[in-house]
C-alpha cells in the first residue's frame, strides 16, 4: 500500500516537471489513465464474484466486547469512539479496503465509482423515473471500503434544517431535536474559513473535531454569478450550516487542504494501531448471530478470504453497513417483514419493516447550460501543481461549488426547503461535467466553458423498498426506489418548480452577461413535446430523475408502537437485546441536505449513549 502511494504521488511530481509541452490534451489523456488504471477492478455483476468457491466450516474468530459492521461515516465514528476506553476490545468489520492517495483526490471521484469502491447497486427496472437509463434501472451508488461512501461521494457537507431535527424528537426519538444533536455538530466539527468572501455564522461552526470542514478555492468566477443571480432574485446569500438555511451559498467540503476527508482519514487511520481495536478489511458481514428463544445477538457470521468466520460479541453487535447494507444483514438474520423472510426461505426472528420505507432526494441532473464564459482550461502541470497546495479544481469532487435552498408552493413549513439547486461549472479536469456535457443529446455544449444544475426535492412523499433477491447473502438485494410514483404527481411537479426556478436564475444580469442558453435534449419520448413547455420538462425529468445517493429510512427510528420503525431512540433494534443500527437507515425521513453531517453526528451520539449505559 505504502509503495502504491509512493508511486501516485511520483507520477504527479513527474508530470508537473515534464509536462511542458502545449500538447495539454495528449499529456491529460496520459495522467488521467494512469490514475484511473491505479484504481480501476472490475465490478461484479453478480454474487459470484464474491462467493467462496466451496461453503466451509464456519471458524471462531474470538470474542469481542463491540463487533462494529461497516466503516462508513457512522461506522467509522463508532469504532473510534468505543475503542478509546482501553479496557474494551472491539471489532471493526468492513467489506472493502483502505482508500488510497487516488481516492484522496476529490475530483477523481469518477474513476473511483468505476472501482471497487463502489458495491455499484441498480435498481429494478423503474416504471416512473430512471425512463432513459439502461434497463430503466437507476445507479445506485454506495461505497465499499474504509470510509463507506465516504469515499465516493461528493463531500458536501449539509447538516440539514433545525425543523428536521425538531420532527425527528416529535416522532417519539427524544433526545434528537435541534438543540440536542447541534452539539454533536459542533464538537465533530473542525471548520476552516479558507474562503474569506463567504458568508459564515461562526458560532453554529466547531473547530478542533475530527471532521474538517472547508471552502474550495479559489472561488469559481460562476460560482460568484450565482450567488450575485440569487441575490437579483431576492434570495439571501446564507452559510447554510447557520442560524438560516434558506438562500445560496458557496459549498462546504470535507476536504482537508484539498484531499477527500472520507471517514477513514477522520476517524480511522489515526488510531489503527490502537491495540484494543482489531480493523479486519475485505470481511463481508453475512448475518448476526442472534439467539433464537433470548432473541440477543451474540455475534456476526461473515466470509472472509474463501472462509466462514463467526465472532461473538460480549456487550453488544452494533450495524453499520447503510441504509442498504443494514437492511440487507438484518432480513438476511431473520429480522424483517415476516412475509418476506418465509417467501426466501429464512426462519423468521423478529417481524420488523426493515426496507419498507426507502426515501432518497430524487434529483434531476441534466439541465444544462451553454453561454460563452471564458475558458478556465489550464495546463494540466498547474492542475497538479494547484492540487499538491491543497487547491484548484482537483481538489472539488465533480467541481461542485454552488448551492441553494429554496421553497416551492409545496413546501409546508416556514423556512423549511423543499429544494435543492446545486450550481455546477465546467473547468479543463473536471471529468464528471466534461463527460455528461459531451454525452449529450440535443444541443451540444462546449464543455469547458458551460455549466449544468442537480435539481432536488428534498422531501418527496414517494418511497420504495429494499427486498431479498434470496437467501444467499452473496445476492445483491433488490432496490426499488419508486421515485415519482405518488399518486398526485406532487412530486414530479417539485422538481418541475425547481427546473422553473433554475431558469429563472439565469435569465438575470450576471448570466445574460455571459449569453446563457438552456440546453435542449433530444428525446425520442419528448421530441414531441414544445421545447420549454410543461409537458417537455415533465417528460425529460421522468427521463432522468433518478438517484443522487441519500438513502434513508430502511430501519426507521420510532417508538416501539408506532407503525414501521425498526430501532428506539437509543438506535436498539426492537425486540432483539444487544444489537443496534447507527447510520442513514435510521433516519426516519428524508432531511434537507446531505446525509453526510447527520451520520457523523449520529455515529457520535449513539457512541455517548452505549458509553453512559456501561460506564454509569
């Protein structure tokens, strides 16, 4: 691991000394297929892949005061937390690997997805969203190895509105309203103003956690039209993470100087050589171990280099494998939709909805703009030379840069957003923005100096569900995510608000300036459709909409009475001692953000929690 390391940076330093030829292009093709081949694996397409070639004996391996499964934003907190008191021996159990200096590379988030990194799930074929994908089927993504999708994902960090917190503490979960948790936020927190333009609350920000939190820079010339359209329009330039999170705003990253900021650089690698914490990566979870008549986990089962292993826990097992994986472990353990679980074949527990209520912010991704901003195309040896000083447009995953939240006649509370506007400009190493601009249909956009918009609702009233293909937990799980299938088409016409309002943005001053057009897509299902119209936008978002990578809700937060939930307020699971949920399936509802924020502060407060039950 340490020589592949050595080996990426070299290749950068080498490329920064030699490449000084005006062919940029040539030298670009060169460096961006060596990172990608430096990461690049197949991805299964099936279990196969990953099962042993012959079942064995399952074999002990040993005893444990805390098994942790997944290393992900809660996960990794968790391990961390728990292993600081020494007299405890705990387990951390994660199906991937470490990340590497590629996937610290924010802007190679592309080629990480197209990697192991990634489970790389799909859903079923979708009847209502997804329409133009392969198969109907949406992507799924969700990270595999330490820091989860941590390690994939766009690292915004959005800890949501106060009201989401404050419902979350009325559905029953006491202890999780606004003023409770904004502690947690504050202590894990460790902000950095790199950004002196930017409009910042310093007092609802921390410094000193585990979690860096900064602006890129330097600042994107459009990401300051956006912020100067939004203000034309009356709305508020805001630090979202403050008192006031309607309006615009320059992103917050967990970057640290310009590297990813994933779980595993947080709260892991620090701390792996703590000798009560045994970090055991490339182990894929396939059940918890729970007693039938006490109904009390006692362990996990999982397979690890062709071999079935059985580790016992002595306190407690603690799930956090996402709002996937969690789901997927506990029907696999006989804990779920009793009907379910005896349609597979699998003895039933506890009869629970895990994976009845599977929300996601369903978003719209391709409204694309053409307009005649300069070119910010550099030489890639600046690139490079930008990024290893812990700035550029390396260091921003999908050069994401501007955001906004916003209400639609739907909303149904007082400064609470129902929307999400991410503001995304082009720039010469930004893969993500040159690839979709050029893959295109219709109208053809000059991807190095165009820009595009994410459009997403943030609190949709579709959900799906997660289901077992089978009983063999080498099966990928059925994903079915439903979006847009209410029955009065309430959300569909959200998203529809949201691509009116976009448009409204651009036709201002600063983008009038620089002659912005919309981009027009070239759609079989919409060609017949006038351009513009509202039956062209509810026909290209049913195209298009589909998953951004926020799962929530698949092992919900509830009293034990109210209909659905699957854990207590204490993240226990109902009905079964000793075994907890702590990540984004606890998460009874969709927020209004990224789910990031809430899983690190989820990871700390349920660590507090299992600290004061055995410490007391």
């Amino acid at each position: 691991m340490f020589l592949h390391s050595v080996v990426v940076l070299l290749l950068l330093k080498i490329v920064v000394i030699f490449c000084q030829s005006d062919s940029i292009d040539y030298y670009e093709y060169i460096i961006k297929q060596q990172i990608k081949s430096s990461i690049y694996y197949k991805n299964p397409e099936d279990a196969s892949e990953y099962q042993p070639d012959e079942l064995t004996n399952v074999q002990n391996f040993g005893t444990y005061d805390f098994i942790v499964v997944g290393a992900g934003a809660s996960g990794s907190v968790v391990a961390n937390r728990l292993s600081e008191e020494r007299k405890w021996n705990v387990l951390l159990l994660e199906a991937g690997a470490f990340g590497n200096d590629v996937t610290d590379i924010p802007d190679m988030v592309e080629s990480t997805r197209s990697s192991d990194y990634n489970w790389a799930y799909k859903t079923v074929p979708q009847e209502k969203s997804c329409l133009e994908m392969v198969n109907q089927q949406c992507p799924c993504p969700r990270g595999k190895g330490v820091g989860g999708t941590t390690l994939i994902n766009g690292l915004m960090f959005v800890r949501g509105n106060r009201i989401d917190f404050d419902n979350w503490a009325r559905e029953g979960n006491p202890g999780w309203s606004y003023e409770e948790v904004l502690p947690y936020f504050l202590n894990m927190e460790n902000f950095n103003k790199t950004d002196p333009g930017a409009v910042v609350d310093e007092e609802y920000h921390g410094h000193g956690g585990n979690l860096n939190v900064e602006y890129p820079v330097p600042r994107h010339p459009l990401v300051s039209l956006w912020l100067d359209a939004n203000e034309e329009k009356g709305y508020k330039v805001v630090d979202y993470n403050g008192r006031q999170q309607m309006g615009a705003a320059v992103g917050q990253m967990n970057t640290n100087h310009g590297r990813r900021e994933d779980g595993g650089n947080a709260y892991i690698k620090s701390i792996r050589n703590r000798r009560n914490l045994k970090i055991l990566t490339n182990s894929l979870v396939t059940k918890v171990a729970i007693g039938r008549r006490s109904k009390t986990a006692y362990g996990v089962q999982f397979a690890h280099n062709g071999s079935f292993y059985l580790a016992k826990a002595k306190k407690e097992v603690i799930l956090s494998a996402g709002a996937i994986g969690s789901a997927q472990i506990l029907m696999l353990s006989g804990v779920g939709p009793s009907k379910h679980l005896q349609e597979v074949g699998i003895e039933v527990v506890e009869d629970l909805e895990v994976g009845s209520k599977l929300q996601d912010h369903a978003t719209f991704p391709k409204l694309y703009f053409n307009s005649d901003f300069p070119k910010t195309h550099k030489r890639l040896n600046r690139y490079i030379e930008e990024y290893l000083n812990g700035t550029g447009a390396l260091a921003v995953p999908n050069h994401y840069a501007g955001l906004g939240f916003y209400q639609t006649k739907f909303a149904t509370e007082p400064d609470y957003p129902d929307l999400e506007i991410m503001m995304i400009p082009s720039d010469g190493f930004s893969e993500i923005v040159e690839k979709q601009l050029a893959d295109a249909k219709g109208d053809t956009p000059d991807p190095k100096k165009s820009f595009y918009m994410f459009i997403a609702g943030l609190h949709l009233r579709s959900s799906g569900t997660v289901r077992l293909k089978s009983n063999n937990p080498f099966d990928y799980p059925l994903i079915d995510a439903r979006f847009l299938s209410d029955p009065d088409n309430v959300d569909v016409d959200t998203l529809y608000e949201g691509v009116q309002l976009a448009l409204s943005l651009v036709d201002t001053k600063p983008f009038k300036e620089i002659n912005t057009t919309v981009v027009r897509h070239d759609l079989p299902a919409c060609n017949s459709k006038i351009f513009l119209s509202e039956s062209y936008w509810h026909c290209v978002i049913r195209q298009f909409t589909g998953i951004v990578g926020h799962p929530v809700g698949t092992c919900r937060m509830g009293p034990e009475e109210k209909s659905g939930a699957v854990v207590n307020a204490k993240a226990e699971v109902h009905g079964i001692k000793k075994l907890r949920v702590v990540d984004a399936s606890i998460f009874p509802f969709t927020f209004s953000g990224h789910p990031n924020a809430p899983c690190v502060m989820a990871g700390e407060k349920v660590s507090d929690l299992i600290k004061q039950y055995y410490l007391s």
